[in-house]
C-alpha cells in the first residue's frame, strides 16, 4: 500500500483500522461508525451533530462514548478540532491543508482550498512564538443561508 494515500482514496473505515492498529487502539463497531460519520460529513459537525446521525444506526451509543471516540480520532490525527469558540468544539474529517469560511451566526464552517494562502509570508514577529508547521486561514462572515435570511 502507499504510504501517502490521500484523505479521500482510502475509505474511512480502512483508514480508522489501519491508524488504529498502528496505535494499539482497539477496533471497534461504534469506533468505526463516528469516523465514517464525521469522515463522510463535509459541515465540521459538533459532538451532539455525530450523535444525533450516529444513534440511529446504533442505538446504544451514548454521547460520552462519541465524545470520547471523537478525541480519540485527534489523538490519531485522523481528524482535528476546529479553534474555540463560544459553541462546543467542531470536528474536521479533512486533514489535508484547507482553509475555513466560517459563519458568524450559525457557526456553519466550510472548507476551501487555496495554494496562495498556504504560502501566505508570516511577520517575522511570529518566529517568537515557536516553529510554525502550517497556515491555516478563518473567514468570518455571514454564510449564504444565514445572509439571506439577514436580507
Ligand atoms: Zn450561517
Ligand atoms: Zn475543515
């Protein structure tokens, strides 16, 4: 197998047991059904979104047990959280570099690729924070439903 399969090539649930095995992390059926949710959802949902979509294919998953599985996913960076802020921590299947349009009323976060933004310069001021690994750009703003209902 390649060892530089994209995010996409690979189907979630082979990507979770491979990731998982590598870990020592135990495969299990609930484990695999919130990757592929979160993997197949392209809306950063929160911990109740995966949830609610995951319940109804098994019904004795709790909200602990899909919070816990979802930082167990980061903890195998098969997907990242999305900054703080005043609603719960959104969830994000899309590893590869992108950038996020984000609506400042309903919290809806897209996703967008763009190579200028990735090589966007850095102010020097930076290097005092650390070793910078990547760039990743937030746009604030209404999105298309939310605007339409404002107009
Ligand atoms: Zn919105
Ligand atoms: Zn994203």
């Amino acid at each position: 197998m390649t060892p530089e399969l994209g995010p996409a090539s690979e189907p979630p649930r082979a990507r979770f047991t491979r990731a998982a095995r590598r870990a020592g992390v135990k495969v299990t059926p609930q484990r695999l059904e919130i990757f592929a949710e979160v993997a197949s959802r392209t809306d950063h949902p929160d911990a109740e979104g995966v949830f609610r979509a995951v319940r109804e294919r098994l019904p004795a998953v709790s909200l602990d047990t899909v919070y816990r599985t979802l930082w167990l996913l980061t903890d195998l960076g098969l997907i990242t959280t999305l900054g703080t802020r005043r609603e719960s921590v959104r969830f994000d299947a899309g590893t590869s570099l992108h950038h996020h349009y984000v609506c400042t009323a309903c919290g809806l976060t897209q996703d967008f690729e763009s190579p200028a933004l990735d090589a966007i310069p850095l102010p020097e001021s930076v290097a005092a924070f650390g070793v910078p690994a990547r760039t990743q750009v937030e746009v604030l703003g209404l999105c298309a439903a939310c605007h339409a209902e404002s107009a």
